[in-house]
C-alpha cells in the first residue's frame, strides 16, 4: 500500500497529461493485494436525444436546437474483504447540427479505489477529462454520480464556447487512521488541474490548484464525530491569481439513524495573492465557508442536500466563494419504474475584482422518469430548465429542454 500511495503521490505533484495512465497503474497495482477476490467487467450504452428552446443561452436572442448524444463505458471493477476498486473509461460522441466546430468526442476516465484495515481507511479518487467548452462549463443540477462529496463543479466559468476544448485532471486521495476508539488523526489532499485549448482573457485561463488538510479526528459517541484541524492550498491561474491560503477547518459528522445522516462543515482561511497575470500585486484577505450536508436513504429512494458556501477555484483567474443550495431525490416508484428530482443554484463572486468577468447567479431544474425494460435495459425520458445571469452582462438567459434516452447497464458484481 506504500508504494502505490508514493505513485499516487508524484502522479498528483506532476498534474500533466499523462497523468490518466498514472492512475490506472496505480489503482491496478493497489487493487492486486487482497484476499479472495470477486472481478467483474460492466459495460454501459446510452443513446439521448434533446430538444432545447435555448441551449447558447443568449439574452433576448432564442433559437431552438436539437442535440444528439452516445455515451459508451466500460467499468473493470474488483472486489476483495478489506478493498474496492473501479476502474471506468467512457467516451461520448455529441452532435449538435446547428453548432459545426463542436468537439464532437469528449473522453473520461475514472478510478475509485479503497483499501481498509482495522485501525486505517484509504480512499483515492481520480479524475481526467477533455471536453467541449460548450457542455463542460453548463450547470448539472443534482450531485456529481462518481464522488457525491465535491459540493460543486470545481473551475467552471458559465462561458459556452464552441471549440475550446476542456482537459481537466484532479486526484483526491484520504487516509483516516484511529490511534484509540476515540482518537484519530486524517488527512486529505486535493491537486487539479485545468487547461483550455485557447485561453481567454479574463475568462477561461488555465490554473493550478493543490491543498492539504491534517485534521485531529475525535469520536464523541457510536454516532457522532469530530474532525479540527489546518489546510494550506495555492492557486495558480496562468492569466490571473497566484494565491497561497491557509487556514482552520472543523467538520461535525452524525448518524441519526442507520439510514439518515447529516455533516456541518465550517472554515475559514486567509489569502495571500503576490500576482493577477503579469501584474505583481500584494494583497491579503480572508474567507469563509460553511456546508450542511444532508443524506437519507431508504428501501425506496435516496435522498441528499447541500447548502452553504463553499471557497474553489476557477477558470476566471481566482478564487471563488460558491453559495449553493443542491437538492436531489431519487425514488422507486415500482420493481420497473423510476424517478429523479435535481435541483441546484448558485451564487459565484470571484475574490479578486479583475476576475470578476464571470460572476453569476445560476439555477436549473432536471426532472426524470425511467422505465426499465428489461434487467440491463431502460427507457428514460424528463425536463431539463437552466437560468442565467452573469452580472457584468445585460440580461438573464434561460433555457427549457426535454429529451429522450435508451440506455443499457450490463450486471455488475454479485452482491
């Protein structure tokens, strides 16, 4: 577990392009150790079709468009007593006739792994990505589906640019160890990694972001614990802000039942940015953050809320503080039938004013019914609605949508 937790490290200090085989080495070589193992391959197809009155969102200037979508993934997972690990390349092929310079590919790769012994808990999640602009800086209502715990989409601008390609890259890996039933320590480190093909001034800038978070982790009953504890971060935005932060976290966590649980996050963290581009400057400041998170899940649905703010970086060329509320619900309604509720809106205010360029007050609507056809197949269908408004623009946007989907799950491990 050392070694691969080294190659986790360096993949994270490099943050280059190669970094997707780094992580497929690394959770390979960490999944091999175990017990009995239960290995399996998953294949997923899904074919979508939308309809929107809106999809550019322009003030005052509507035009109706119709996207075309196939979405193809296959997830190698492993399964031993004491480990997990995920590993799931994807590939979606986008099509929309009236937008001829769009990025017709996008590729993704995702690894999950976890490894737990009686006092120590390991976790790593990896992330790499390359996109169209003009569908990777769009808001998603509802929660990420590969790690629920990011409380928003880190580094997007609001910007809808055909042509300008995305490549995004993060590693998060968590390491929990208990000294006593009571007493513990855990860390936390977070390195990303944003690059467009074509920068923008002032918007769109490529950045580097990386923190480290040591916490004292303190068990006051059989349901409820406590982590306290500094982070340190930097921020380089290669056309804004280069920001050193450090400050004091304090997470409270409870299970009120074995289904329901709830978390309060609070921080807060000084600023010191020696730089906006080519410009020296010396500047200092301070911000907050405060998240409640909530999570219930029953023999019918789940369900999860997010409200607060949160402090990310961003591909405006600073920091940013995020107000949110995100909300989704998922239910079943029978053995076949299925439903999803999304919702999320957000408030974003750069902390330096020469980044301001992208402030904005954002919300949007996602609503789902699913049919499943067959054990591996299911026919999907809902109704997407985006609001915009970007305050150094004139006007707001917004956009309805509806749309269409055929989708296919092959079976996964045998539980």
């Amino acid at each position: 577990m050392s070694s691969s937790s080294r190659n986790a490290r360096r993949a994270r200090m490099r943050l280059k392009p190669c970094a997707p085989y780094a992580l497929l080495t690394a959770a390979a070589t960490f999944a091999s150790a175990g017990h009995a193992a239960q290995t399996y391959w998953q294949p997923t197809l899904e074919a979508r079709v939308e309809g929107h009155t809106n999809r550019d969102l322009v003030p005052e200037d509507e035009q109706e468009m119709i996207g075309y979508f196939a979405d193809l993934g296959l997830t190698w997972g492993r399964q031993t007593e004491r480990s997990e690990t995920r590993i799931r390349p994807r590939v979606r092929i986008q099509e929309f006739p009236d937008r001829k310079r769009l990025q017709r590919t996008e590729e993704f790769l995702d690894v999950i792994t976890g490894y737990d012994t009686q006092r120590t808990e390991f976790d790593l999640i990896g992330r790499y990505s390359r996109r169209d602009a003009y569908t990777a800086e769009l808001l998603q209502p509802g929660f990420d589906p590969v790690d629920p715990s990011i409380p928003n989409q880190s580094g997007d601008t609001g910007r809808l640019l055909v042509d300008q390609t995305r490549t995004a890259f993060s590693l998060r890996p968590t390491i929990t160890h208990r000294f006593t039933e009571r007493n513990g320590i855990a860390a936390n480190i977070v390195g990303e990694s944003v690059d467009y093909q074509s920068q923008v001034p002032v918007t769109q800038v490529d950045f580097k972001f990386a923190s480290a978070e040591v916490a004292w982790l303190r068990q006051l009953d059989e349901r409820t614990n406590l982590t306290f504890g500094p982070f340190i971060s930097r921020y380089d935005a290669e056309g804004g802000d280069e920001t050193d932060a450090y400050g004091l976290r304090l997470t409270w966590n409870r299970e009120w039942t074995e289904r329901s649980r709830i978390a309060l996050i609070l921080g807060g963290q000084t600023e010191d940015t020696s730089r906006f581009g080519d410009v020296p400057i010396s500047q200092s400041d301070t911000s907050w953050e405060a998240l409640l998170r909530l999570e219930r899940d029953t023999t019918t649905g789940l369900l999860r809320l997010d409200l607060g703010r949160t402090v990310t970086p961003s591909g405006s060329g600073s920091l940013a503080d995020n107000d949110q509320i995100n909300f989704e619900y998922r239910r079943a309604l029978s053995p076949r039938w299925n439903s999803k509720t999304a919702i999320r809106a957000e408030r974003v205010r750069a902390h330096n004013q020469f980044a301001a360029n992208d402030d904005r007050d954002t919300a949007g609507l996602a609503l789902s019914l699913s049919w499943a056809m067959t054990p591996t197949w299911a026919l999907n269908g809902g109704y997407e609605f985006i609001w915009r408004d970007f305050v150094r623009d004139e006007g707001d946007a917004l956009d309805n949508a509806v749309f269409l989907s055929m989708t296919f799950r092959g079976r996964g491990p045998r539980t």
